[in-house]
C-alpha cells in the first residue's frame, strides 16, 4: 500500500493491557480453538491436523499477478462447482480469527461466543449471501493457519480462503484468485522505541520475525539479495504459523522486528500502542480470494460479486474496519481481467 493509504493514527487497546490480552489471545487460539459447525460464525481450526502440504508448482512466470483472474463475463458463472455449494447449502470460507479488524473475535465482546467479525469476514459473508442466499448459517468458517492456506484449498476443507492473502506469481500455480479487493505493501513493525528506522541497515544483527509460508518472508529474501536487507540481519529460522505469533514475540522481547503487509501491521500497531510502522512500505500486493485452479465458474462468480461490492459494500466496510488505523481511504484497487 502507499504512504496515502497507509496513514495511521494508531489508536488501540492500551499499552501493557494490550499485550496481556494478545498473549493470552495467542494461547486460546493455540489451544482453544472452537469446533462447533451448527453455529453461522463459528471457526473449525485446521492447524495440526496432519494437512498435506500442497504441490509447490512454480508458476511461469508472470507480471501484474493481480490481472491474471478471470473475468464474470467470460463465462459460465454457475458450473459444477457453484452448482455443489447452492446443493450443500452453505459456503466453507478459510479465515483468520486473530488477525485483529480483519478477521477476529472481539475480546470485549460481553458475550460468551463472541462471532467473528471484521474487514475480510464482510466479504465472506456477502460472497455466502450472494451464491447460497441470505440465510442463516449460509457459511462455515474454518480457521487456517497462514501456512495452511494453500494445502486446506487444493484439499478441499474450503470452498475458498478469505484471509488476508497475497496474490503472485508462486501461488498462482498452485490455486484461483478473484480479482483483487485489498491493495498494501510489506512493512516494518517494531517498537517505537526501537532505533529501527525501516527496510535498511538499521536491521543489521536483529531478529525479525515473519509468518511460515507468507509473502514477507520472500520480500526479505529477495533484500538481502538485492543488497538491502543487511546479510547480518536473521529473519531465516524466525518463522511462526500465525502473524499474531510475530507480535507476541515482539512484546517477549524474541524479535528485535516483524516484517508483515503494512494493513496488518497498522493492526497490530492498534492493538499495541507500544509499537509502531518503521519506514514507508518496500512492496506492492494486493488481496484475493483464494479459490481451486479447476474451479472457473466459482471465481467468475466471486469476480462478478466484487464488481458489485466494491461499490455498495466495500467502503462501508473499510470504514468501520480498518479507517480508524490506515486513515481515509482511496477505494479499492483498479481491476484488470486476463
């Protein structure tokens, strides 16, 4: 995302509260995570359950990642695989439940079963509405691990994955993606204390930390061969399965530095208010919808609902979501069909 979009005036949870909640949010999800399938908004955890990790099949490759989906109009809309969900009668969409404004439980919530809520979990919940039918229980959400992603879609466990979730190149070989709905850039996160200035030499001899199988790992790669990234910097065995594992060990004092997408970094800055974005964003990415790579008319059909939700539904969103941390918003991202 660019300095525009990334604005944050980070206000959040409070200081040393809020790394007391996020640690023991971390431990509940770890250990805790609900299974209960009768219930709309309830999430079956994935993580450990012994899924195969899927074909790493390199794409060939390819520029502008997210001008490589599938138009609506390009064909049938309501094929083999549409038609199976509408039979079933409820849609299994992959999500976060701790990545906070984009999929969450709200901690606060006076409730006992607090549901799922956030930027990502709207756009899940209006693909459900439009392909099942607004109805309750038109949606099973299933939480996936960042690493899982990929292996839990070409399984099967999920329709799709709506989490946060980079389109490129490598993944474009291994699974669908919908037109983009979401654009950000990798960035630092550290605390604001911290001499860290950004994606320089001030990370030379720290500790960063990234998400297994996420795109931020890459972009450190690729620094530190382009020369960028200081050789002394060691971010290679600092993997976690869940981007809210990285904030953790920031506030343990295990990471001198996290390296994730600037909105989920904004996030996380809302959560603590004791950390904080260094230096402006190094990458441009954008979100998709994470679909199989047989299933054509399930993504012309998701392309088709973003055309419509990104101009009644989209900005709604974003404002009760994620303006109050990534300041105003220019719109979603320019679409392009291949």
């Amino acid at each position: 995302m660019n300095a525009r979009r990334l604005r944050a005036s980070l206000r959040g949870w409070g200081g040393v509260g809020a790394m007391a909640v996020v640690c023991a949010l971390a431990a509940v999800f770890a250990l805790l995570l609900p299974v209960a399938q009768s219930r709309e908004n309830d999430a079956e955890d994935l993580a450990g359950q012994g899924t195969a990790n899927g074909d790493r099949t390199r794409a060939p490759k390819c520029e502008d990642p997210e001008k490589q989906s599938l138009s609506p109009s390009s064909g049938d809309q309501n094929g083999e695989t549409v038609e199976q969900i509408k039979k079933r009668g409820f849609l299994i969409v992959g999500v976060d439940q701790n990545s906070y404004r984009f999929g969450y439980r709200d901690p606060n919530s006076e409730s006992d079963d607090a549901e799922l809520e956030g930027f990502d979990i709207d756009l899940a919940h209006e693909i459900a509405d439009r392909i099942v039918g607004a109805k309750p229980n038109n949606v099973r959400f299933r939480a996936i691990p960042t690493d899982q992603r990929i292996p839990a879609i070409q399984d099967g466990k999920v329709d799709m994955v709506v989490r946060t979730m980079t389109i490129n190149c490598d993944r474009l070989g291994q699974v669908a993606f919908s037109s983009p709905y979401f654009e950000t850039g990798q960035q630092v996160l550290a605390p604001k204390k911290s001499d860290i200035t950004g994606l320089d030499k001030s990370l030379a001899k720290k500790r960063i930390c990234t998400a297994k199988s996420s795109t931020a790992w890459d972009s450190l790669d690729a620094a530190e061969k382009a020369g960028t990234l200081p050789a002394s910097a060691d971010f290679r065995d600092r993997t976690v399965p869940n981007q809210l594992d990285c904030l953790v060990r920031l506030q343990l004092g295990e990471a001198d530095a996290v390296v994730t997408d600037g909105a989920l970094a904004a996030s996380q800055a809302a959560q603590d208010p004791t950390v904080g974005l260094k230096g402006k964003p190094f990458t441009d990415e954008f979100y998709g919808v994470a679909m199989k790579k047989d299933a054509d008319d399930l993504v012309r059909r998701v392309n088709q609902i973003l055309v419509d939700y990104r101009k009644d539904g989209w900005q709604k969103s974003y404002d009760k979501w994620l303006a109050e941390s990534l300041g105003e918003s220019a719109g979603p991202p320019p679409v392009q069909y291949k």
